[in-house]
C-alpha cells in the first residue's frame, strides 16, 4: 500500500514537473531579433515550424507541431509575410500564424553599430538585401538628398534607436527614417548640423569617442583629449579606427596586433595625421554633444584599467607607468 501510495504520489510529481515544463515552453516569451518570413501557400505546419526554429523564433519544433494540431490548426495556418520575434512566447507566434496577423518589424541600432552592420542588421531581418541597401546607402546623390552634405557615404548618420517599419517599405525610406531621426533629435538638441562649422569633422571624431567609452562622463574628456591630440600634431592613435578597417576584412581581435597598427589605410590613425576620411561608426547624441562641448583637460593619454573605464594622464612617462600597471593585472 506505501508503495502504491509512493508511486502515485512520484507519478503526480512527475506530471506536475512536465506540466511546468510545456507551460514554460509554450508561455515563456523568447527574445529574438524581428525577422520577416514568407509563409507560402503550400508551406506545411513542419515546414514553418522548422524555419522558426532555424531563425530561433521558437524554441522547440515538435512542441510548436503539437500545440498547434491539439488546436486543429495544423492544416490552416495562414501564407503570407510575417513579422517574428522581439518578445513573443510560443502561444503568441502560433497566433500570427493562425489569425494572419503581419505586423510591422522592429529594428534597433544601437550606439557605436557601423554602417555595415547596421545594412546586415536590416538584410537578417529580411526587409531587403544587404547588396540593394549598400549602393544606396553610398550612393553620393541620395546621401546628398538626406543629410544635405556632399559624402560619399551615411556612416555616421544613421541613428541609434529603434525603429517601426512596414513589411513593404522600400530601400529608400529604411534608410530616410534613421537619418531624418537624425536631424530631428540633432534640432531638439539645439544642433544645426548645416549651421555648425566643420560638421562632417565633429561627426567623424564624435564617432571615434563613442567606440572609446561607454560613459557618457568619460566621453567628454577623451574628446578633450583627441582635441589637445590634433591642435599638438599629435596623431590620434584610436585603436577603433583600425577596428574599422578589419571589420570590412571581417577580422575582429580583443587585443590588435602591431601588424594591424602598420596596416596602409586611410582610416589607420596610427599611421596618418588628423582625422580619418570619415566616421567609423554611428554615434549617440551624446558623443557628438561630448565632441561640440568637451571638457577642457591637459590629458594627451588614456588606458583601459581593464573594468570598463578608462585612465588619463599628461605625459607619456605617466601613460607607460599606467599601462605596465594594468598589464600586470594591478
């Protein structure tokens, strides 16, 4: 009898734990990135359910299989051009499926994206290809028509934030509506791009500050200290900028090598005076505020102290005395 009672009470355990289980499966909200997804008219239940898997839509195929043939929806799930992902549980995205439902995607840019990542960013989540949006995006005319400036490409101007579009926007306006985000926030700023002297200039280094940092009371003194770099002679030496250049080679290093500091490029600011050609990423309002407005310093120098901040000093004893410190893990 105790033994009856321990497996009937193991059993109700049992049935519980997996209770919980599908009930976290099926109710738990997965974060994903938006993507758009084209269900055809002869695409089955198995064959949608693998491709939202594929795209980490969905966390378990079978389960999504299963709820939807204990719904008698199986069979019906509607074609069409969906928006998937964000924050959706599996119960949610079976429901656009069964009701039809497209919905605008969402993207977000966020501060320090290049130009580059922000058009494979756009391409995943299968608004257009990344080659269709690349000869726009460096296209001189169109550029000229958004920003107002003659350049030969939008890095820089295309906002961090997060944006609504439709399934059917075109290429052109994917790429207006961060650049006119842009210029609005620039305006709510007090900012003129057009009305500020050497903007494009202030863009481009603006850029560089957000790859430094990511405190905004920071930024403000590695500005200064880019700007004490330039009126000096002094060449910037911005470890990002040649960031910049492996990322189109499709390298990325934790740490460069001497090798990358002695590549022959235009945006390599250890091996070239001034500035770069241009930005190297798109920055935040407040890196570009940080570059219009820094904070006087003597500062020619600063290091990582490894935990996310950085070090500053005036003289390149001092530099070298911090970095061997930080080296050493002290």
């Amino acid at each position: 009898m105790k033994a009856l009672k321990y497996i009937l009470i193991l059993g109700l355990a049992l049935l519980l734990a997996l209770g919980g289980y599908l009930a976290w499966q099926i109710l738990m909200p997965l974060d994903s990135q938006q993507i758009v997804l084209r269900v055809e008219s002869g695409d089955n239940a198995r064959t949608i359910a693998q491709r939202l898997a594929q795209n980490k839509i969905i966390r378990s195929r079978e389960l999504f299989l299963l709820l939807a043939k204990w719904r008698g929806t199986d069979r019906k799930l509607q074609a069409g051009a969906y928006s998937f992902g964000g924050h959706y549980n599996l119960n949610q995205t079976l429901r656009l499926l069964e009701d039809g439902n497209t919905e605008a995607i969402r993207i977000t840019i966020p501060p320090g994206f290049s130009m580059f990542q922000v058009l494979r960013r756009i391409e995943r989540s299968g608004l257009a290809s990344y080659d269709s949006l690349y000869a726009r995006a460096t296209d001189p005319a169109f550029v000229n028509q958004l920003t107002g400036f003659a350049l030969p490409s939008l890095e820089g101007w295309l906002f961090p934030d997060t944006y609504s579009y439709d399934i059917a926007t075109p290429v052109d306006t994917l790429l207006a509506l961060p650049v006119r985000n842009f210029l609005r926030k620039a305006k709510a700023a007090g900012l003129d791009p057009q009305a500020t002297p050497d903007f494009q200039s202030k863009l481009t280094l603006a850029s560089i500050v957000e790859k430094e940092s990511a405190h905004p009371d920071e930024r403000v003194i590695i500005a200064g200290v880019y700007l004490n770099r330039l009126r000096k002679g002094m060449r910037l030496e911005s470890c990002p900028t040649v960031d910049y250049i492996l990322e189109r080679r499709g390298i990325s290093r934790t740490v460069l090598l001497n090798s990358d500091l002695a590549i022959e490029n235009p945006y390599n600011t250890y091996r070239n005076d001034g500035l770069p050609p241009g930005p190297i990423c798109n920055p935040s309002l407040e890196s570009l505020q940080a570059v219009i407005n820094p904070q006087p310093n003597n500062f020619l120098f600063f290091v990582s102290n490894r935990k996310g901040r950085n070090d500053f000093s005036a003289t390149y004893q001092e530099h070298l005395s911090k970095k061997r410190k930080y080296e050493r893990g002290g």
